[in-house]
C-alpha cells in the first residue's frame, strides 16, 4: 500500500519464501508489492539499518509565507487551531491554499510548537493509599434522555468514588448541587462503605466552599459535617477538573454504562423516581463487583464510622397561608386546609420537604426546585377538593389553576369542558372529576377513560364516570335477631356440673 513502511518482520519473511518460491509470489507472502520486494532484493540490510530520508521529494507550499505570516500569528495567539490558520491563509491568498493542503500545514504547526511552542501543562500521575481519599463530585444526566413517566427527567447524579480501589456510589439528585444533596449523598455513601477515608475531595462546590470570599474556606455547615465524621477536606484548583480526576474518568465510564444498561432495557422511561434510583443502584452495584477484592484491602484502613449520622437538611419556617400554601426558597407549596395561618418549622432535604409543628410531623412533600421562568410550585389538588366542592366557580379564576391538574388528560378535559358547556357547569363537573380522582384513588385509570372520551369527541358524563368507578355501596340488608330464651343457659350449667 502506498504510503505504508514496510517492517523487519515483512522482510524477514520475505527472505524466507523467497528461497522456496519466485519474487512475485514470495512477495504476496510477506504482504508487500513485487516492487518493493525489488527494492528489497537490492537494498542491503533491514529497514531499521537504511538511513532516513530527511530532504523533500516536493517544493514547500507554506515556504514563502511561514516566516512572515504563520509565525507571527502562532506567536502572538499559541492557541490558534490549524484551520483557522488555513482559513486565515486562504483569505488573504485566494485559491492558493486548498482544503487538501491541511495535514501538511498541521505536520509544519505541530514541529514548531515541538520547538519552540509554549511549554504544556504536565499531567503527574499519582498513587493512592488505601483509606486515605475519598471523591465526591455531580455530573448532568439530561443527555441520557431519561423519562418519568414519559416527561422528561432533568437530573444530576452525586457520584463517590473511592481512589484506592475504585469502589463506587451514586444517587439521583433531582435539582441542583446543594449542601443538603452533598451531605445527603456523601452520608449514604459512607455508611453503605462502612467507613470514612481520612480526605474527602471535591471542586469548587459552592455548597462546601465560600468561592465568593477572599479567602476561601469551608461553609459552616460542610466543616461541621467534616467534623462529624473525622475527615479532612481538600478541593482542586477552580476551573480545573482533571485535579479531581479519579471521580471525573469515572463520571463517563458510570454514564456510558447506564446508557448501555437502558439500551438493552429497551426503552427510557420509568414508572416513577424509585424505580429509576433502583435501575441506577443496580449498575453501580455491577460495577463495584469488579472491584470487590481492592475494596476488601481498603475496607480495613477505613475510619470507623460515628454513633450516628448527622443533619443532612437545613431548618426554615414558612407560616400557611389562607390560601393553604407556603413559600419555601422561591417554591410555593399546598398544605392540608387545617395548618392555614400556622407557622410550620420546614426540614429542607436534598428530595423533599418535612413539616413540623409543635415538634411533631404534620406534613412532607417531594422538593421542588424554581425554574428559569419563574417561581416554582407544587401543588397537590387533594389539598383543595373539599373546599372547591362548596366554591366550584373559584376554580375558573384560580391562580394556581393549572398546577391542580394532575395529569395531562384532566387538562385537556378542562380545555373541552370550558369550550362547551357553560361556565358554571364546567366548574362544576370538573371539580367533580378532581373529587373522583383524589378521593377514591382512581386518579390514572379515570384519565385513561377521560382520554378515550375527548378522543371520540365526548364530554364526560359525572354521574356515570362516578357509578363506574365509585359505586355506592348497597344498603345494608335487615338482620332479624332471635333472642333465645334464658332458661336454655340452664341446661349448660347442669351439664358442667355433670362433667
């Protein structure tokens, strides 16, 4: 093949069948055309013993222009890719530099940074004790295009990984890089490793560092957490990940394996967050088999673990307003009707939210995180039935109205029951289909009949959506109870006595 050098091991065996069959033949052989094997033939010695040809067999077609163009530019801008150099050349000298004149330019660029380039960043390879580091870092998983129940799922995964022997562990976060997902995530982790590593690294995470400062130190509540657990914390150089890199080289390998995992599943979509945490923990456990006898070895040098695990959540209060809502970091949140005008003290954890009143827990729901448009909500309709069912007519003007839907179908049959009906019965007969969902738990099998109905262009009828799924219990039948006679517990005592 053109272009190709041919090595000793080729010309070896070339002398070999050479002895035995003629040159075109021996020649197919060794894999070489019977040109070379000519050459081969005439030339004395291996190719390691021939001397390498340093002039040029075609004139320079960057030698006019290499002094006074190139270098300048490669000097004052290092950073400058080879293209741009083509394109740069291209522009100033029409039809003269071709796309095909690409590799010889980047033959030329990349001898001259060789020589007299700015120096490179050097990559010192390190090795690690066992028990001594340990990592935590997220890393985005949108690009897997994971879905909930057929919406799309834009989360982060926290991922620990420990440098000795590589052992793993990973949990869904759905929002961002917390405190309370770090405390959270670095807690589990430990505690399924069943011991703590002298460091915990991480980046610049601005639930751990105060980035902003001068001085840049711990936040209080991530040193009390370092504390708790004996650790001493370190992070890399801000901008630069590859510090951070037995976590980060791991991020991929973790990611391209889920992605694996969900190709040979078939399909991207889950139930609900539990099924898609348990798929994720199953290929982290996978992985960790491979590693199983490092983890043992380091397993001994671990800290042990404290008496117990310390606050992974931030404490805040949020009174409830008439409205039956609360505001919690940008988030407004419903609450049952009966803590209206209460002050609730608020535990913040990485995946929901507890509500405490009087030292007990009168309410918890998942977190929700704001969104780029706005403040964010969570709102559970449950929370409003009994009282939308005395003002129905509340529901057409409501602030919130959208957010009562709980799935797509009751939102398009709000869109055909305002379209068609009239304003009062509308309200009506959509607070009535609410009640039937929230209150006699047939909430996903009634959207499923409401989708078939606004398919074929039928409103839902209220009276006989509620006999199909909520029949009333029949009345209960007359029982006519015959009292025996005193005298019959007589005969038993005579009998006992007998006995």
């Amino acid at each position: 093949m053109s272009g190709t050098r041919i090595t000793e091991q080729q010309v070896r065996l070339y002398m070999s069948n050479r002895k035995h069959h003629p040159q075109k033949l021996a020649a197919a052989k060794s894999g070489m055309s019977e040109r070379t094997a000519r050459r081969v033939e005439h030339d004395a010695g291996l190719p390691s013993q021939q001397p390498r040809r340093y002039w040029r067999s075609r004139p320079d077609p960057f030698a006019d222009v290499w002094e006074s163009e190139v270098i300048p530019l490669l000097r004052s801008v290092p950073k400058l890719r080879v293209i741009t150099l083509l394109r740069k050349l291209q522009e100033d000298h029409p039809e003269r530099f071709p796309d095909s004149m690409r590799r010889t330019l980047e033959r030329h660029v990349s001898q001259w940074r060789a020589l007299e380039g700015p120096s490179k960043e050097v990559f010192f390879p390190q090795t690690y004790q066992p028990g001594v580091r340990g990592l935590s870092d997220f890393t985005h998983m949108e690009k897997l295009g994971v879905t909930i129940g057929g919406v799309a799922f834009a989360h982060l995964l926290y991922h620990f990984v420990l440098a000795f022997s590589r052992w793993e562990y990973a949990s869904v976060v759905d929002g961002g890089e917390s405190f309370q997902a770090l405390a959270t995530g670095l807690q589990n982790a430990l505690w399924q490793a069943g011991g703590c590593p002298r460091e915990h690294r991480s980046d610049s995470l601005s639930a751990a560092f105060r980035n902003q400062q001068e001085e840049e130190d711990f936040t209080v509540r991530y040193a009390a957490l370092l504390d708790h657990y004996g650790m001493e914390g370190t992070r890399n150089n801000r901008g630069l990940g590859h510090e951070n890199g037995s976590v980060e080289s791991s991020h991929r390998y973790l990611k391209d394996q889920i992605d694996q995992a969900l190709e040979l599943r078939g399909h991207r979509d889950f139930v609900d967050r539990v099924a898609y945490d348990e798929f994720v923990r199953g290929v982290v456990m996978r992985r960790n088999r491979r590693n199983a006898a490092a983890f043992q070895v380091e397993r001994e040098y671990l800290l042990d673990l404290p008496e117990h695990r310390t606050t992974d959540f931030v404490e805040e209060e949020a009174r409830v307003t008439r409205c039956g809502t609360f505001t919690v970091r940008g988030v407004l949140y419903s609450a049952p009707s009966r803590l209206i005008s209460h002050r609730l003290k608020v535990r913040v954890y990485s995946d929901r939210l507890d509500c405490y009143l009087s030292g007990a827990l009168v309410h918890s729901t998942a977190r929700t995180t704001s969104t780029s448009k706005g403040r964010g909500r969570a709102i559970d309709y449950r929370h409003f039935i009994d009282s939308l069912k005395r003002k129905p007519q509340a529901f057409r003007g409501l602030a919130f109205r959208d957010d009562l839907f709980p799935r797509e179908a009751y939102r398009r049959t709000w869109e055909r029951l305002d379209r068609d009906m009239t304003p009062r019965n509308a309200c009506k007969t959509m607070v009535g289909l609410l009640d039937l969902a929230g209150n006699h738990g047939v909430e996903a099998q009634l959207a499923g009949r409401l989708d078939a109905l606004l398919d074929l262009g039928e409103l839902p009828d209220l009276g006989k959506l509620f006999d199909e799924f909520a029949p009333r219990e029949a009345e209960c039948p007359v029982v006519v109870v015959e009292m025996p006679d005193a005298s019959l517990y007589d005969m038993l005592l005579d009998e006992e006595v007998l006995a």
